[in-house]
C-alpha cells in the first residue's frame, strides 16, 4: 500500500498512487481511503488511526468515500477508531456515500454506533447543532 503524508510545511509521498492519504489541519485529521479496504490494507489502516488518535487531533475524519470494497475487518477497524475517538472525546465523522461501506452498515444496524456523512460538509453542520 502507498501512503501520503501531509502535515503543515511538509507532504511526504511513498510510493505512487496513493491508498491512504493523512491531512493533518489545525481543525482537523482527515484519513483518506482509496481502492480497496481489504486484509491486506486493515492492519495499516488500524495502526494509521492509532497514531493520529495518540497526537490528539482536534477532530478526526476518516473518508471512505473513494472506496471500491470495504471488507469486514475493514469495517471493524473504522468502527474501533470511532470507538477510541470518543473514549478520547474527540469529535469523529465517517464520510461514506457508496454501497460498499453504507450497504453493510445499515444491514449490520450500526447506524446508530457509526453515523455516516456523505461529505465533510454534511459533517460539520450535524457537529454544529
């Protein structure tokens, strides 16, 4: 899998094209998710979330809205870093619009445990009220 890194002052890029992007604002971290969360892309996805948890971000954003395929595990991990995010009280949104990720949250009945945002806008203004 390829990373982007981007922090104030510095983008890193590893390998081309990216899978997974990092934007680190003053407002926020977005975690951005492209192609396919599958086995092979979860245990580097889990272990990206725990790292921008432990710099506590102001709030955090994981994107999957470029998603192709979302797997189980895949869903687990996005659900695990929800979870620790509010354990941490750090506000977090889900951006999901396609199938592969909103099909099995409704079917699972998570809406309620993992809310869904289609866009970072959509996001900011449920946060807002």
């Amino acid at each position: 899998m390829h990373d982007t890194i981007t922090r104030p002052g510095t983008t890193l890029l590893l390998g081309a094209p990216p899978r997974m992007s990092i934007t680190a604002t003053a407002e926020r971290t977005i975690v951005a998710v492209t192609g396919e969360l599958d086995l092979a892309v979860t245990d580097r996805l889990a272990a990206r979330l725990v790292d921008e948890l432990d710099l506590a971000p102001r709030a955090l954003v994981i994107d999957l809205t470029q998603l192709a395929f979302c797997s189980a595990r895949g869903l687990g991990v996005v659900l695990d870093a929800v979870a620790a995010a509010r354990v941490r009280q750090i506000p977090v949104a889900v951006l999901a619009e396609g199938r592969e990720v909103v099909r099995p949250v409704q079917a699972l009945g998570l809406e309620d445990v993992l809310p869904l945002y289609r866009t970072l806008a959509d996001a900011e203004e449920h946060h807002d009220q």
